[in-house]
C-alpha cells in the first residue's frame, strides 16, 4: 500500500503513529501547519526550551486552544490532544511515542536527543543537519546497534537530493555530481546577523512576523548551511566533497549537464561524482536566467551510446556531447513536506537519506581577523563560517567543525580566511558533543 494508504488503515484501526517534535522553531511550525490535516499520525507531544514559544508557534499556524491543552503525556495520549513541555527527555522516554523529531538546529541538542533515543529505542528523525555533520557517522553507528531508524528529513533539501542519487543509481547511471541551488555572492562569507536582511530584501513586517531568526537565516546566506548541506549529502550518498570548498557557479537549469562536467569535457568539476551547489545570481549580481535558488538537482552521465541515444529520443537536455544530461526539483516545500520522513520511517521502516560514511566535513573559517580571547559565536554569527572539504583533510589538520566553534575562547589569533584549529581554542573534553566528536574523529584517523 502507498503511505497516505498504510496511514488511512491505521487511523482506520485507531493506531495512529505516534510522535513527538522538539524544536518549534521555523521548521518545526511549518510541520505543525501539516500535521492536523494528515490521518494516521498523532502529534502526541512538543519539547521547547519555551513552551510559550510553542504555543505561539500553534496558535500562528492555525491551531485551535483545545487541540494542545493535554495536561500530561498520558491525558495527550488518551484524548488524542497534544502536550507541550520543555522536558525533551522525558518525551523521549515515553512509552507511546514511536517517532522522534529533532528540529532544534542545535547540534549538542541533536546529539544528545540522537543518544537518548538510541538508549529508549525511539526512530529519531534528524532535521537537524548541524548534528547530522558533525556527528553523523558516529549517531548511525549507534542507531544501528540499537535498533532503531536515524534519518534524514524529507523537505530538507540533503534529503531530496538523496532521493535523486537514489534514483539514479537505481536505474543505473552515475552520478556526476549532486547538489542544490542557493543566492550567492562571494561578499556573503563576512555577512552578519546586522547585515543579513538587506541581502534577503526582507521587509521589516516579514521579519516581525515571529519565527525569523537572523543568525539562522544569516547561517544560509554566509555559505555554512550549505557547506553542511553537501556534507552531509556526501556522507549519506557516497559522494566526495570538492578539496577546496564549494565554488557556488552562477548556473541556471539549462546550463546544469554543461557546467557542472569534469574539467576534462569543458565543465568545472575536479572529478566526477561530487557535490556542488549553483548561484541564482552571477558574480555581477544579475540574475541568473531560469534559476534554481529554491531547489536540488543530480547531473548524471549515459553508461552507453544507447543510453545516450535514449537521452535525445526523449527530449532530455543534455550538453553538447550528450553524454551528461541532469534531472532537478524546481522548489522544496520545507517542514511541509516533513510527514514523508515520519511515514516512511513508521510504516516502511526506511529512512529518507541517512549518513553511510564519513566523506565530507565543514571547518569553522575566520570571517574576520580573529584575536587572542575573542568568543567563537558559532554558524551565522559575527566570527566565523563553515566551509566545505574533504574529511580526512580535515581530521589531518586537526580542524574545528563549525558545529562546535560556539562559545569557545580563541587562544591563537587566526587570520580572516583561514580554518580555526582545534588547538587554537579552549575546550572542554567532558562538554558531550564535544567528547562525541573527538571519538567519532579517533576512529576515522584509524
């Protein structure tokens, strides 16, 4: 039976899957906005640091009081209501929740929520791919030995793209290089959270609306998200980061199989079956013409002259050659497309994209000359952004992940552009996330 078929029967049989969302932010509201209209699942519980921060959230997507006013998990659960609490390990520890929502954008949350539910065997599905990078390879592995789902989320654009890779590797064709589409410009890396807005063309009643944070979207615009994004698309896909960073090509859909080639054939890519992400803008700031700032797309070459042949019989647009052509998904609908990653993982027991090695990783990178004693604030902040390599440079130069340089003293100067070091700061080795991290890179310098 298709999902929303699996879903009906269980509303159907009075067993709805059961699940809990920590995080009420702008992802988690865009779920909340979806999941009263979709049979089968009930939203049984919602972890927030501010549980009024919560209600807002209901209250802003159309909830009614009476749906969220549960006094306890158990009344949630007997009622069909949902309950609101800032407790997110008891929600994870209650025994009528299947499915775990990490929405928190917080990668030491993440981890720790990936652990808990690892320990109480709850599914966990992980939008939150700051924890997914910087810890991934590690949470999979111990998702795994105990038994339980950890996956990416659908919406998310690492998760589409997956599907692409997915698909294509399904039916036979390689890869050449996967990835999404995003405004650019190389100025945007030294971008602030006082400066983010006026690059967004953001009215000031958009930003008041209640859920736009301007480090988080600050987070996009300076290239960290996505570095991440690439990490962990390469994690998950098995696909090879580019050595240098991401080079962010102004490239419009119709240009995709032509620029986005080996070198070799006239395209831009070092080698073949990487990650790459395309500007809506070119270097002048022009718009690029059919964009693809809002979407994802795989480019993948013919195995053979049929295959190549086939690509022109049907119309696919291709390079000059023909060999490479690309498929692409013009938009993504966000948390409102999150309901696809909790029926998969409840009803078909898969993920939807889910870390497999550890290919790629994203080094915090000095925005600014940085001084002796100044405080890392971490991605989307006034210091540093994340860039893109491959993680055994990385592990080599014993670099910082951008998921941990928050809240850590600098005890070296670093020049504006360069990676921050693990030795040009002061840590805490008993913090979890950073003890997890420090492991997880013990095991892959093996």
């Amino acid at each position: 039976m298709s999902l929303i078929q699996q879903l009906k029967q269980r509303a159907t049989e009075g067993k709805p899957v059961r699940v809990g969302i920590i995080g009420a932010g702008k992802f988690g509201s865009m779920y909340l906005a979806q999941v009263p209209r979709t049979p089968g699942i009930h939203l049984l519980g919602i972890a927030d640091l501010s549980p009024q921060r919560a209600r807002d959230s209901l209250s802003r997507v159309g909830w009614d009081a009476g749906q969220y006013d549960a006094s306890s998990f158990e009344n949630a659960y007997q009622t069909g209501k949902t309950f609101i609490t800032d407790d997110a390990e008891s929600m994870i520890a209650n025994q009528h929740l299947e499915v775990i929502i990490d929405a928190t954008g917080s990668p030491a949350a993440g981890i720790h929520h990936t652990l808990k539910c690892c320990e109480h065997g709850k599914d966990i599905i992980m939008v939150n791919v700051e924890a997914d990078v910087l810890a991934g390879p590690y949470l999979a592995k111990k998702a795994a030995e105990a038994g339980i789902i950890y996956s990416m989320a659908s919406g998310d654009q690492p998760s589409l793209i997956a599907e692409l890779v997915d698909w294509a590797e399904t039916i036979g064709m390689d890869v050449v290089c996967a990835g999404k589409g995003t405004k650019y410009l190389p100025i945007y890396h030294q971008a602030t959270p006082d400066t983010v807005w006026g690059h967004y063309g953001f009215t000031p009643e958009q930003v008041g609306s209640g859920d736009f944070n301007a480090q988080m979207f600050n987070s996009f615009l300076d290239g960290t998200k996505s570095a991440l994004e690439m990490a962990a698309v390469s994690n998950a896909c098995g696909l090879r980061p580019p050595k240098n960073g991401l080079l962010f090509p102004p490239c419009g859909v119709d240009d995709l199989p032509t620029i986005l080639r080996p070198e070799a054939d006239g395209g831009i890519l070092p080698f073949k079956g990487t990650v790459e992400v395309v500007s809506s803008v070119e270097r002048d700031g022009r718009p690029v013409f059919r964009d693809l700032r809002w979407g994802v797309y795989i480019v993948f070459e013919a195995p053979n002259e049929y295959v190549r042949n086939c690509f022109l019989q049907y119309g696919l647009k291709t390079d000059a050659s023909g060999w490479y052509s690309a498929m692409y998904k013009p938009y993504h609908l966000i948390g409102l497309e999150l309901g696809i990653s909790v029926a998969s993982v409840a009803l078909r027991r898969e993920a939807t994209g889910a870390t497999t090695t550890f290919n790629g990783d994203v080094v915090a990178t000095a925005k600014r000359d940085l001084k002796i004693g100044e405080m890392l604030d971490g991605e989307g902040g006034f210091t540093v952004y994340g860039k893109l390599m491959p993680a055994t440079d990385s592990l080599a130069m014993g670099g910082l992940p951008i998921g941990l340089a928050h809240r850590l003293p600098l005890k070296n100067a670093v020049a504006a552009g360069n990676p921050v070091c693990w030795n040009d700061v002061n840590f805490d080795i008993s913090n979890e996330a950073i003890r997890v991290r420090r492991e997880m890179e013990s095991i892959f310098k093996k």
